[in-house]
C-alpha cells in the first residue's frame, strides 16, 4: 500500500496559533511538525493529549486527533486511551507547573508503568498562563508576581524525579537548538515505553532569559554538555572541558589534563540508572548541564501491551465471555 | 459427594414459620460475614425469599472483643415476599459480651438469643465494658430464650482429630454456630459443605476441620435438651424462573458486563480502591475474557481521566467511587459533560461528609450528583432501588449514555451495594438492544462537524483512527459544530442550554414513573435509592391498615419521569423519606412548586419498616391545619 507522504504543513491545524510572539512553544510545534511525517505514523492515528497552560494549547494546533484536557492529569486521559488503543500513538503534551505541581502524581505514575507514550514537558520555570507566578522549577530565590521575596522552594528536576520513577527513556532538549530539539522528539518517539523529553522554552514574557545560559548558541557550548550513548562527555567551544567521575562525585577537567580514557563515557542504556541520575543532578552554574538522552532502556514491559495480554490470555483460556454461563454460575434455582 | 444422610432430618418437632429475621454478630475476625453470606444462599437455595443487611466496621480488625469491633449479619427469609431484612430479631447470635450488649435491643420480646459461652469471661466483660456476665441479668432470662453453648470448647473437640494448633482450631467455631443455626432454622447443610470442599481443597486439614464444626454444631441442636422445636420457612411464591442469589455491587458488575455484550463494546473501568465501591472492581476484574480492563489508578482524578481517555477511544467507560472519591472527580466529571462522551460514573454513596462512616449507608449525595461540579453541568442520574435492580441500572445508564453522548451517574449505596436478595436471571435475548456507532472517515466533502447534532441533540462519537475526521476535544467552551473554542458570549449561551436541554430530553425516553396504590388520593410517599424495601412495606401496611397511601419510587433522578408533577398535584400530602437531610424534598419542591414533607434519618442505618409505618399512620390520622405540618419529621 503506498501511503501518502505527509509534509509538516499537513500536520497543522486550521486554527490560529495564540502563543506570544517570540514565545519558545513555536519552535516546539515547529520541531515536532518536522518530525511526524519522518516517522510516516498516519496523522489519524496520531493523538495530542495536554493538560492546562500556555503549551497546553499545543494540540488545537496540530491536525491530528487531540485533548486539551484539565491541569495536570493528562498522563490519565492517555492512559485510558492508550491502554484501550495501543495502535494509536499518543502526545502527551505539558508544562512544568501542569507535570510537576498539579500532576506530580499522575507524572510519576505513568512512569513508573512505562506505558508506550511520550510526554514533552515545556519547562520554562514559570507559569505562563496564569501570569507570572513562580513553578516547580523556579530557580530558589526567584522574585515573581507570588514571591517578592523571592521563592523559598526548592527546584524540582524533571529528569531526576523521571528517573527516580523507573523511566525507561529521560532526555532533554532546547527549544532553541532545533536540529537537536528534533532529533531528540524522534528518538522519543521511536522508544517502546513512556519517554520523557524535558524541553527548555523561554517564557519571553515572564520568565525571558531565565535559561539564556543553555538557550542562547554563544553560552550553550560552555554550559551545555550534549550527551551521546557510548561517547565520552566532552563541551566547551574548543571541545576543552570533560566530565569525570571520580569516587562518586562528577567534575569538569581540562581534556588537556587528563588521559582521554578517564572522561565519562555516557551509558544511556544502563540498567542502573545511577551515574545517569547523577548527570540528571548536574546543575547550571557549578556544572554543566546535560541534553540530550539521559536513559534509553529497552525491554521493559508496558503498561497497554499488558493490559491487553491479559486480556488475550483471559480469552484464550477461559474462552470468549458468555452472558448467560456467567448469570447461572454457581447456585441456582427454579420456581415453577 | 458428601455424605449428608445424617444431616437433613431432625427427629424433633418442626413448626412451620412465614419468616425468621436473624442477626449474627461477633469480632470482626469471627467470620461473621461469611457465616450471614452462606445462611443467606442456602436460604435462597430454599426457595425463600431473603434480604440481607450486612453491618461491620471500617477497620478491618478493630481492637478484639471491643463494642467498636462487633461485626454483624442480619438476614431475613420468608415465605412469602420481602423487601427488608426485618426490623426486629427473632434469633441472635452473638459471640461475646460486646456482641450481645451492642446488638441485643433489636431481638424481639421472646426472641433466641444464641451465646457462644466461651466468649464470656472477666476479660470480655472489660474489653466490652460491662460490669459482669450480661446473660446472667435476670431480665435477660426473663425476655428472651437464651442459649448458652461452650461453642470454643465443643469445636475444639470436634476438630481435635485433625490436629490443627489451638489458633486454628478456634477459627472454626463460626461453622459450628452455622451448623446450630442451620439446625434451628431447618436448613440444608450442602450448600455450604460444597462452600467448604471449594474454599479450602488445598488445605485438607482445616476442609475437614470446618465440616466436623458445622456437623458438631448441627448435631448439638439435634440432641441439646434446650431446643425443643426447630422452625422451618417453606419456599416463597416469586413469580417463576431461574434465580440466583446476588448481591448490589455484584448485580452493577454484571449489568455492567451485560451491557458491554449488548452493546459490542469492550469495558475499560478506571478506579481507585474505596468502601463501598471496590468490590465493583474485584467482581469486573475477574472477566477480563468479556473483555474488561480494569485499571487501579494513582488517585481518584487519575481513575476518571483514564474512563474519560477510554471513552474518547471508543470503548465503554466505566468509573465507581463513593462520596470522597466523587467529590475529588468533579472537575473531570465537568470536562466530561464538556466533551460529550458517553461513560457510566457509579456513586456507592455511604455516611458523609468528608470521610463519614465509610462502612455505613446514606442517601446524602443525591445534590452532590445533581450539582457538584463547577459551571452549568447537568447529568443524568439513575438510582437502583434493590440489589437486583442494580443489574437493570446499569445497562439502562449505558443505553443513555450512547444514545444521548453524555456521562451518566449511578447513584446507588452502602445498603444495597452490600445487601442481597433473588435475582430471577434475565434471558439473554431479553436485553435491551444498544447500538454504538462511530462515523467513518471519506463519506462527506464537507469538512467534518464534531459537535453536530441528531435528534437526541447528540454529537458523533468519532474516534481516533478514523481518517478526516481530525478532531481536537477540550474543556474550553466549544463553538457549536466546529468544536472550534469560542469565547463568543452568544454561542455560550447558546451550548449551556444545548447541554441542558439533551439531558432533559431524556425524559422523553425513560418509562413514566409507576405508582403502588392509586395516581390520587391523600398521601403519596416518594423515595428513590435504598429505601425501596422499607417504603414499600410500610406503605403496604398502612394501606392493610385501611389508610389512603400509595407509593412513587423514583429511579430516574435526573430528568425525572415526565408525570412525576401530574403525580405530586394528585395527593393531598406528599412524604419524602430519605436517609439524609431532605435532597429529594428540596428538588421536588424547587422543580415542581409543591409541597412536601420529610421523614429523614442520617444514623448511617437503613429505615426500619415500623418507623415509617409510625410516621406514615401519624400523617394519614391528624388533619394538615396549618404550616405546621410542613415540619421536617425525625426518626429513630
């Protein structure tokens, strides 16, 4: 059968885009229209499911099937739907406030049972939509609309609470850098379990420049270490700097200093996700910070392929269900 | 097979009885329930009409011997046909002091009161906090007919062949005191030697164990000089078929099952553990080879987004919770009704609010269905009125919610989903006809409309997979066919009553409401949910009693059968019982401009049959006079 061969224009919706100019969710969209006509998946069997925020309108603009669902529990719309049509392949789409705050729970969950879905999770470290409070991955001391005093929270890390929660397939990526922006939504989409891809999008608005430091192409080399399976860590406009492990605590050498063979040759498909955990911990300025893919597992079952075993298997040794055997099992009896 | 030649005949005198109401009450570790399940089937297995009432605590092993630890079973069988466990005992069973103290004002005057003799020593008394031995009062002695049996000790020997540890041994005492009840009331031991053979094949020792127990407590009444007589219940004159025992939450399961298979829809059922509900799931659970997938959520929320993501998928949706759990969905609900997908959401409602009385039943989320959620959010609201009727329920929620594109709630609760009674098995062919469809990609140039309408005012259930009909659903408010979101102040208005006037539709499509008594006259009653039973005895005796009364029980809550304000206008006085403040009364009075009276209890308890009847009696004999009459009557 020959199908037809899609362009990333047939991927967009007819309805106005509404993001702020300048907004890094355009790039996103941009990024992943590119992407789904190389996986050549039909759109009909495409699904967008978001929660509530700015990126969370990501799905009314993509000519696919879609839910803009409510704050925080998309992971459970996708759940229900994928578990009930693992044929389709199903977005989910959410921000850091969505992921972290109000879905925390829902987050970690769908982790943990690894159901074969992907979740992009827009992290601008400020909610957007509802004007300028401080999120989950506010920096401490972050002065917002909610903290003229600055946020006395504590920042979570998308990557480390994926990875804690067993993910099998944890990257990042920036909204600015967009060939590695798509190369990384492909390879989560090609992963056989939930992927995580934490994407850094600058809030022009109310948070702009927040990440300037990985975003903008002249401080991204010295402050961004780009991860590649089997490769050792190596940044730096000059490709200078290297990551080393040494005991149990990662640091940056000069690759002039030391021999090439004591550089940290990235794992991502460890089991343990140990050493990944603690690149996931590396953090902006004391260290570099990593994209890329953190973790990318194979083997691990999935939550819709075992639902629906169970299911066969269910049918295969019971035999199809039969109302009327079911309503006369066990004690009966007859009233003339 | 069992040997059961010296277990189906007593040698003493039998007197025949319409019906016996007992209540077996022990720790809520005796296997008090099992003992009340098993009397239950065999009574059915008779042929007689039983009602169950099932009464235990919310901690699974409250502090033993304790009062707050008494876990008890009422059952009632008869020979003619019930709607109630019965108000008032004629046997109890109880197994130690804090049984006896916290159950005994519910036996009748004359009634049996069967102590396991074992269970009443210095320590008990303490635990259960009376001075000394209750059973030696003099009242006692006086009141009722009071058995003493060494029930420990007299298993132990039953039992000592086997070579079980004490620990062990003692746990079988509650098939002795089923094989004493047994005795007493005439039953048949096989049913539960069957029960016995299946539950422990692979534990020979403790199957032999309860078999001698049950024979032992049996064999105890036969040759005990304390009973005289044993009483037998003939079978019960129901109308004829098949039937089976079955309890609420089991009949929701297998309605819900039944109208997965008419319907050609496999069930996905999303839900998080909570009392009453879960055994919802661990019944549905079990027939994954129906095709139902069942799915533990994270948390409430997660359990309803899932139905709602199986509902966009095309299967049939399915979420249960009780009061807490609804309350914590109430924002998907709103996104449901949003994005007009049809799914089933079950309230097992029990005692509120916050966390309440978890293991205890109540009506007091009959506003919390109609309202609860943010916005302009009606529902169509279904309330079965019996254990059996919960099969009908649900297939009768699905039907709505396919032909209508609309969540529907089922309201049921604690005293149905736990209770039992015979279901004369429907015939397959005999269930009514649903028909799901999903438009097809390619039939139209035209570019496709999600919330178009037919005559129901439902919208197409397209679902993903099917080409050129890209959709995008959401919470936003939709432009009427695009689903486009608009924020026009118009097209608002213009879908808030759209969504309002599809539930009210289905009027239009659901039986008119049918009355017990006449459609006129001096006093109607009207109830809906649980208290069926109750409401529809007491009517009956009243009217026995010669007074005008008749019966309205409303199932459909919401909308409402459309004679249902013909019917108020026709009775001079209007009662609204209900196990809550007065929901029903408040809606009929808002809806219909009439006015009525409560008779309310919120004890966590079911109605007793006499209280209504008191109440009742009370209306039909003092003339109204004045607005007093409007008072709001407490019970109990």
């Amino acid at each position: 059968m020959n199908l037809p061969v899609l362009k990333a224009a047939d991927f967009a919706s007819d309805q106005d885009v509404r993001w702020c100019p300048g907004c890094g969710d355009y790039s996103i969209l941009a990024q992943m229209k590119k992407v789904l006509p190389e996986l050549g998946y039909p759109r009909e069997k495409t699904v967008f499911i978001s929660g509530i925020g700015c990126s969370s309108r990501f799905p009314y603009y993509m000519n696919t099937y879609g839910m803009h669902s409510i704050h925080g529990r998309a992971p459970t719309f996708a759940t229900g739907l994928k578990s009930t049509r693992p044929e389709l392949m199903v977005w989910v789409i959410t921000g850091d406030g969505d992921a972290l705050s109000i879905g925390g729970n829902h987050f970690i969950h769908c982790l943990r049972r690894n159901l074969d879905i992907n979740i992009v999770l827009f992290n601008n470290r400020i909610y957007g939509l509802t004007k300028g409070q401080y999120s989950p991955t506010s920096v401490e001391g972050q002065v917002t609309k909610s903290t003229p005093m600055g946020a006395i929270d504590h920042p979570l890390s998308p990557l480390s609470v994926a990875l804690a929660a067993e993910a099998t397939f944890v990257a990042r990526s920036i909204d600015a850098h967009v060939k590695h922006l798509g190369q990384t939504l492909k390879a989560a989409a090609e992963h056989k379990g939930t992927s995580l891809v934490e994407v850094y999008q600058n809030c022009n608005v109310f948070n702009d420049g927040a990440m300037a430091y990985a975003q903008e192409k002249k401080q991204r080399a010295e402050n961004v270490v780009e991860l590649e399976h089997g490769k050792p860590l190596i940044f730096g406009a000059q490709s200078d700097k290297g990551i080393r492990l040494t005991g149990n605590q990662l640091e940056v050498v000069n690759t002039a200093d030391v021999p090439a063979d004591d550089l940290l040759i990235h794992d991502a498909q460890a089991p343990n996700p140990a050493i990944q955990m603690m690149l996931a911990r590396m953090r902006y300025p004391e260290m570099p910070e990593p994209i890329g893919v953190l973790r990318s597992v194979k083997g691990v079952t999935t939550y819709d392929d075992q639902i629906n075993e169970q299911v066969t298997a269910a049918k295969a040794k019971q035999g199809d269900g039969d109302l009327n055997a079911l309503f006369h099992s066990g004690d009966t009896w007859q009233v003339a | 097979m069992i040997d059961t030649s010296n277990s189906s005949s007593t040698s003493k005198t039998i007197e025949t009885v319409s019906g016996i109401t007992v209540r077996l009450c022990g720790d809520s570790g005796d296997g008090m329930q099992l003992l009340g399940t098993q009397l239950t089937n065999t009574s059915a297995l008779a042929g007689n009409d039983v009602a169950t009432f099932p009464d235990f605590p919310a901690e699974i092993r409250a502090p033993r011997g304790t009062r707050a630890g008494v876990s008890g079973f009422q059952v009632q069988f008869a020979s003619r046909e019930i709607f109630t466990p019965g108000d008032t005992l004629d046997a109890l069973v109880v197994m130690n002091p804090a049984a006896m103290v916290t159950n005994l004002s519910d036996l009748r005057k004359g009634g049996i009161l069967i102590a396991n003799e074992d269970g009443f020593n210095d320590k008990e008394y303490k635990l259960a906090k009376v001075e000394s031995n209750p059973l030696d009062a003099d009242v006692i002695e006086q009141s009722y007919r009071v058995v003493r049996v060494a029930m420990t000790k007299l298993t132990r020997e039953a039992v000592s062949e086997f070579g079980l540890s004490t620990k062990f041994a003692d746990r079988c005492k509650n098939f002795f005191a089923m094989g004493l009840v047994y005795w007493l009331f005439g039953r048949s031991l096989d049913p539960t030697l069957r029960f016995i053979e299946e539950k422990f094949s692979k534990k020979p020792d403790i199957m032999n164990a309860n078999i001698a127990a049950l024979r032992a407590g049996w064999a105890f009444g036969e040759t005990t000089e304390v009973f005289g007589e044993s009483y037998q219940v003939e079978a019960a004159k129901l109308a004829p078929g098949t039937y089976r025992n079955i309890m609420g939450n089991q009949a929701l399961a297998w309605g819900l099952i039944a109208a997965s298979s008419v319907s050609k829809k496999e069930m996905f059922y999303g839900t998080y553990p909570i009392t009453p509900a879960s055994d919802i799931l661990h019944e549905l659970t079990r027939f994954k080879n129906f095709g139902v997938r069942t799915f533990q959520a994270e948390d409430e929320i997660a359990a309803i987004g899932a139905t709602i993501g199986a509902a966009f998928g095309g299967s049939m949706a399915v979420t249960a919770s009780s009061g807490p759990g609804i309350a914590l969905k109430g924002e998907a609900m709103g996104l449901g009704i949003m994005l007009e997908l049809p799914m089933i959401i079950i309230n097992v409602q029990r005692g509120g609010p916050s966390t309440g009385l978890p293991t205890k039943t109540e009506q007091s989320d009959l506003l919390q269905a109609m309202y609860g959620r943010n916005g302009e959010a009606p529902m169509p609201i279904l309330a079965p009125r019996s254990p059996g009727d919960c099969f009908d329920m649900a297939v009768e929620a699905w039907r709505i919610a396919v032909e209508c594109m609309v969540p529907v709630m089922v309201l049921s609760d604690g005293y149905i989903a736990n209770g039992s009674e015979p279901w004369k098995i429907p015939d397959v062919a005999d269930l009514p006809e649903i028909s799901c469809t999903h438009p097809a990609g390619g039939e139209s140039e035209e570019p496709f409309l999600p919330y178009s309408r037919n005559e129901n005012l439902a919208r197409p259930w397209a679902v993903p997979g099917t080409p050129d009909l890209m959709h995008r659903l959401g919470g936003l408010e939709k432009e009427d066919g695009t689903g486009n979101v608009s924020y026009d102040p118009d097209n608002h208005q213009h879908m808030v009553d759209t969504r309002a006037a599809k539930v009210a539709k289905i009027a239009e499509r659901i039986p008119d409401q049918d009355v017990f008594g006449n459609t006129s006259g001096d006093i109607l009653v009207i109830s809906w949910g649980g208290t069926y039973g109750a409401c529809l005895t007491a009517v009956a005796r009243c009217r026995d009693a010669g007074h005008d009364v008749s019966h309205a029980h409303i199932r459909y809550m919401n909308p409402m059968p459309a004679n249902i304000g013909e019917l108020l206008g026709s009775f001079r006085t209007i009662l609204v019982p209900e196990l809550n403040s007065g929901q029903l009364r408040m809606l009929l009075r808002a809806e219909y401009l009439v006015d009525c009276i409560g008779i309310n209890k919120i004890q966590g308890k079911p109605f007793a049959v006499s209280e209504l009847v008191d109440e009742i009696t009370h209306h039909a004999t003092t003339r109204r006079q004045d607005a007093s009459a409007r008072r709001t009557a407490k019970v109990g």
